[in-house]
C-alpha cells in the first residue's frame, strides 16, 4: 500500500498527534479533541495542496516536506509553512456558512462549500467565528509540535467574545416547547427540557448513554427505572481530565425526567440519536418560524424584537443565569453556600473553579452529591418552564 493510499488515521504522523492526546488523558480517548483534529486537518490538507498545485497531500507528506524545508539555510524557505498556516487562517475568515450542510465552508470567491460540495446561490453574512479559526489554528500547530517540527514565531488568534446567544423567558420558552410539537420533534423537546435542567454542554449532552455512574445513586438509567428525581449525574469530561478534578456533577429536574421517562422506550444506544450539529440546524428553524411570526406581527404595526443566534447555547446560558440568581434560603442551608453558589453553579455546568473561595465550596460538595441534589432542588423553581 503507498503512502497516498493510507486513511488518515493511518499516517504515522497522525498517529503521533492521537497518542500525545491520549497519553495527556491517562490513555483514554479524547473523543470530541480527536474529533475536531480531523475536521481541522483535513481541511488543512486541502488548502495545502491547493496551494501547492497538487490533487491532494497526505499528512506524512506534509511532515516530510517540513523536514526537508527545516534543513534549509534560506530563512524563507524555512519558514514556507509557518507562511502556509497563516494563509490558511486568512482563507477561513473568510468563508461562509453553508445553507445546504449549515458548516462554515463556503468559498467567498467560487461559492462551493467544503464540507458538501454544493455552491451556494449566494453568499450568507455569517462568517467563521474566531473561536472556529483558533480551534483550526491550534489543531494545526499540534500536527507539527507533535512531530517534532513546531511551527516558529506564531501566536494563537485571539477568540473574540462577541456572540451574545438569544436567551428566551419563560413564556418564550414555553412558545419553543409549541414549535416542537408543531415540527413534529420530540427528541428536540426532550433535548432541551434535559439541557436546561442541566446546564451540560451540548457534545457532553448528545453523547449521553445513560451508563453515567453516579457514586451515590447508580446509573442513569438505574435512577430512572427507580424513578429517582432529580437524577445525579457524574460526567467525566475530556477538557478538564489533563488537569482538576477531570468530572463534574449536575442533575436532572422534574421536568427532564418526565420527559425521559416517555422517551425512554424509544431510546438507541445513547439516549439522543441526533449529534451536535443535527440539534443546531433544529434551532435554527426553531429560530425561523419564530422569526416569520414576529415579522407578521410587524406588518401589523407592532413593535418586536427579532430572534438571533438562538442555538443549543442558549439552554446552558437559561441554567447559568437564572440559577446564579436564584434565591437560597439562607435558615435552610449553611450561609457558605447562599455566598458560593455562583461558583456551584459554574461546577454543575462543568467550568473549572478558579477563585480560592469557589473552589473551597466546590471541594467541600464534590463527594457529597446528596448535600448538592439538595441546593439544586432548592434553586430548581428558577429554570423550571411550566
């Protein structure tokens, strides 16, 4: 077999990448960092041939050039691919999203996306976001530091907080709860009742078993068949396995475990059969129909407010924001926890715990999650939809 006719993952200097990953987590897979390496890489592995006139390139050819130009003493041939990243960057800023596959891939001068193949009839004004780019950038770098041929004097792109997520009120809320029902969708509707009672990401969501060991209570599905509620639930997260505590507890509340318990019987291996990015295009024609409501209205004569960049975000900013404003009762638990939920809050949503009087909290909960299923009833009225 020649070099050309490898997969991927078969390339040894993709092989490196993997295990350098792997190795940083104990040896376990790191699932979604794995993932998003591919996507990027492969993405990379086109611009570069494109860029140096060729079908396609595989990464231990990349390598292998890299290796060669390295010997160089000419500082411009040296540096050929630190140059070839950077243009890969600016190639990414300027794409668009999709409006066949909904990824950010579509050439701002041909109009063929990427990922797909299809041309777009016109140009979306979403472009990539910095976060995107980064997230490509940082895969990229890794591809070389892991081979032995990091790239010199480049500085990561900076990520620009700029996206503010629509947020819906409670009513809102109860008006996306309709759509899905008029769309048909009860995985979406049960996908968010679960969300927001949780403040999960959405990839830690999605890739939900049921088979998550709680130290206290049993699985998932055990609590349920018991019907427990709320249900603990104890995530062990890829980002946070390098360093910390590695996992994060968080619960489900009344209203997801209703909606799990008549969506059980339906349920595949994991608990939702739709990935990350099947959820994210349900928002969005979420988002269009309360969209073409709303201009109804205006033709009316009425003022509204126009839904942007509702996505699955916006379940996990419902939990952080209306928790962390919840009223605790301070005759009813210790006065440490009325002063620490903030810091409580950010552990259930698996964010890790910098200030000292934070972590303090944190540390003292963590192996206690009967003492923490207690301040998350207490607070539950506060994200509750109904």
């Amino acid at each position: 077999m020649t070099a050309t006719e490898l997969s991927f993952h078969e390339n040894r200097s993709v092989i490196r990448v993997i295990d350098a990953m792997r190795q940083r987590r104990g040896g376990d897979p790191a699932e979604s960092s794995e993932e998003s390496f591919e996507i990027y890489m492969k993405r990379y592995l086109a611009f570069y041939a494109k860029e140096t006139g060729r079908a396609s390139v595989t990464p231990d050819q990349v390598i292998a050039e890299r290796k060669e130009d390295w010997a160089s003493n000419d500082d411009d041939i040296r540096r050929k691919h630190e140059e070839m990243v950077k243009r890969f960057q600016n190639a990414l800023k300027k794409e668009r999203r999709c409006p066949y596959c909904h990824s950010f891939g579509v050439d701002s001068e041909t109009k063929v996306c990427f990922s797909c193949g299809k041309t777009s009839p016109q140009l979306s004004d979403e472009v990539c976001s910095s976060g995107r780019i980064a997230a490509a950038f940082n895969a990229v770098r890794a591809f070389y530091r892991e081979n032995y041929r990091g790239l010199e004097a480049l500085v990561a792109p900076a990520i620009l907080v700029e996206t503010q997520y629509k947020v819906p009120t409670q009513k809102e809320w109860q008006t996306v709860m309709n759509i899905c029902d008029y769309l048909k969708k009860p995985e979406l509707k049960n996908w968010i009742l679960c969300d927001k009672d949780s403040g999960m990401s959405v990839i830690d969501l999605c890739n939900l078993t049921g088979k998550e060991l709680s130290p206290r209570f049993g699985t998932v599905l055990e609590q349920l068949r018991k019907g427990m509620c709320p249900i603990h639930i104890r995530i062990i997260r890829e980002k946070t396995k390098a360093h910390g505590l590695g996992y994060y507890d968080t619960f489900l509340g009344d209203e997801a475990c209703k909606a799990l318990q008549e969506f059980l019987p339906q349920r595949p291996r994991k608990l939702f059969k739709h990935g990350e990015r099947a959820v994210e295009v349900d928002f969005m024609r979420v988002q269009a129909i309360v969209n073409r409501e709303l201009q109804k209205r205006e033709k009316k004569g009425m003022n509204v407010s126009y839904w942007n960049d509702f996505t699955p975000k916006s379940c996990r900013k419902w939990f952080s924001s209306e928790l962390k404003f919840a009223k605790l009762n301070a005759s009813e638990v210790s006065q440490e926890y009325v002063m620490g939920l903030n810091a409580l809050v950010e552990y259930m949503m698996g964010h890790s715990i910098k200030r000292q009087e934070g972590a303090y909290v944190v540390e003292k909960l963590r192996d206690h999650p009967d003492q923490l299923m207690d301040i998350y009833k207490k607070t539950y009225h506060a994200i509750r939809f109904y």
